[in-house]
C-alpha cells in the first residue's frame, strides 16, 4: 500500500484529493496545523491518519522536515509551501532519509508573469511578476532542474474554486458583491473593455490531477504542468456567463481602470489590479498528452459549483433571480457518501 502524506490535507485541495486518495488505496497521513475539518466532509477521512504539526514553528526550530521524512512517506503531497526556503528544509531531510519519495508540490501559473501569447504552454521562458510568482519559479527550478535530490512533480494551479470559499469574481476580485448584483440584474461596472482575462480551476480537478501524475510517475516526474480549466475567460464574458446562470440578461458598463478603481473598495481595486496586470490564459495540453488528464469542469462551471454551495448556505441571495434559472436551482453540497469524482 502507497504511503501518502498530504501537507495541508484540510485546504481548499485536499478537501478533495484526500477521498481520492482513500479511494485509491493509499494510506493517508493528513497533516495539518490544528484541528480544522476540510472543507466538506466525506467517510474517507475515518480511514486517515491525522497528524498536527505547526509549519511555520517547525521550520523555524529546522525540524518539519525530519517530521515529514519521519513518516516514511512512499509520496509527499505539499499543498502549501511557499519559499525555496521551505521546500529546501523539506527536500533535505526526504533525500537524506531515502526511500525515494515522490514529491508533488503544488504551484501556481503566476511564474508566467506577463503573457506574450496564448495560451501560454509551460516552456514558455517565464519573468514573474512579484513575490509569490518568483518565489514559486525558484521551487520548480530546485524540484526539477539540474542536481533535484528527490522524484518531483509540479502543478501549477489557476485561480482555485469550490464549495467553502468564494470564487475569483467578473470584476476580478473576492468581494461576493459583483455576484450580488449580477443576482439582482443590475449594471456591473467592470475595467476597461472587461477583456482580461481570469483562468479558474476547480479543486477537485487539481486533486484528479495530482492522481494522474501519481498514476504515471514515468510521465511526471521531473516534469511541471498547468492545473487550470479548458479556457480562461474574459471579465466581460465572466460576467455575461454568469448574468446569465442568474437568469439576467448582462448589464455591463465599462471605465478605464483608475475611473474603475475610483469607485471600487482600495482592497478589491488592488485585488483586480494584481489579477488582470497578469491575465493569465494557459493550455492543458501538456497535462493531456503526458497524463491522459482532462479537466471535468470549465471555468464557468466551477464558479457556479462554488456559488451553489453558497447559495445553499444562505449567504448569496438568489431571491432576485429570474425564476427558473440555474441560480434559483442551485443544488445544495455533495452529500458526504457522494463525493465529486
């Protein structure tokens, strides 16, 4: 049986890739900071070893390594490492406590920095814009050029949705307010032209992914691929989709983006800056001709997974919705003996 150990097992993927695993026949070791439960529960999680470790006081004291290592991990999942600082204390003590140990990390498509066209493959030379992008770019080159020291896989996830959070919105920040006002049918005032571009993905199809390169490790190791939807949208064609799921014709009016930003939040401005100053829109070709995986859910698709569950919460109104849309149907959350698969 495959040892499996999922670092930050609760978050917004493992919540999915855990039950997969399970699944699978792994034997799982979840690790987390505290006590928190994922996202939606599932009976797999009766089967799983639950392991509480602080990631920012152990490597701080230089032990989440040798704590990991400890396991004796056949695969290592990490789902939150964020400097080559962190990835090199974890990688030290797997390549020194043997075993050969394949490691998934996951990354994000903000190594890419600017598109120069598109859809962006992942060979494309790659100038990432800001910390988070740069510092992911390091991680991929230690894992997977020249002189790695364990078996490692990357994926690199677009703009991450699914029941518990709220998605990336047409206007391109986090605020639930542009739903809220595409759900009553009201003009959304949106950047420029609205032709930026946003690039989703479901949390569950970066969890079948991660299953696919675990599947084919002669296809993935060493190797780096895209974990995002078929297409990336368009703010304006974001919003237009989603007008329509309310059953709402699309009431869109545009302004050069310091007009836009005027009259938005400064947080949700800044938000919408970061995203479309990237504009992100990558293939999954690479993903299909290695690992045979295609994504199950398009971007739209995803969003409104999410938004069903919001709904079905209570916190997004649809009363305002054409009667008979999709919105007003919006299913409640997968009951925990049907998981997404």
């Amino acid at each position: 049986m495959t040892r499996t150990v999922v670092i930050g097992a609760t978050g917004h993927i493992g919540t999915y890739l855990v039950p997969r695993l399970v699944a699978a026949g792994h034997e799982v070791v979840a690790v987390s900071r505290g006590s928190s439960e994922p996202y939606q529960p599932h009976p797999a999680w009766d089967a799983v070893e639950r392991l509480v470790l602080d990631r920012e006081a152990l490597e701080a004291a230089g032990e989440l390594g040798e704590r990991i290592a400890a396991t004796r991990p056949d695969v290592v999942v990490d789902l939150i490492c964020f400097t080559p600082a962190s990835n090199e204390q974890l990688v030290t003590a797997l390549a020194a406590a043997g075993g050969d140990p394949h490691l998934v990390h996951i990354g994000t498509i903000w190594t890419h920095g600017h598109a120069t066209a598109v859809p962006v493959t992942e060979d494309t030379p790659r100038e990432p814009v800001g910390r988070y992008g740069t510092d992911k770019l390091a991680i991929e080159r230690a894992l997977l050029g020249e002189g790695g020291r364990v078996r490692a896989t990357v994926l690199h996830p677009g703009h991450i949705v699914g029941a518990g959070w709220w998605p990336l919105n047409p206007a391109g920040h986090f605020s639930p307010s542009a739903f809220e006002i595409l759900a009553r049918g009201e003009e959304l005032a949106l950047p420029n032209f609205g032709l930026e571009t946003v690039h989703h993905v479901h949390a569950d199809d970066i969890a079948a992914l991660v299953m696919a390169a675990l599947a084919r490790p002669e296809a993935s190791v060493g190797e780096a691929f895209h974990a995002v939807s078929p297409q990336a949208l368009t703010l304006r064609g974001y919003a237009e989709g989603m007008a329509g799921w309310f059953g709402h014709e699309p009431r869109l009016r545009f302004a050069p983006f310091e007009q836009w930003a005027a009259e938005q939040r400064p947080e949700d401005a800044a938000a919408t800056f970061e995203h479309i100053s990237r504009s992100p829109s990558c293939s999954m070709a690479k993903a299909e001709r290695l690992l045979g995986f295609v994504p199950r859910f398009g971007s739209l698709a995803a969003v409104q997974d999410a938004l069903a569950w919001q709904v079905a919460q209570g916190a997004l109104d649809v009363e305002a919705a054409a009667p008979g849309s999709p919105a007003r149907d919006a299913r409640p959350p997968a009951s925990p003996g049907s998981p997404l698969t």
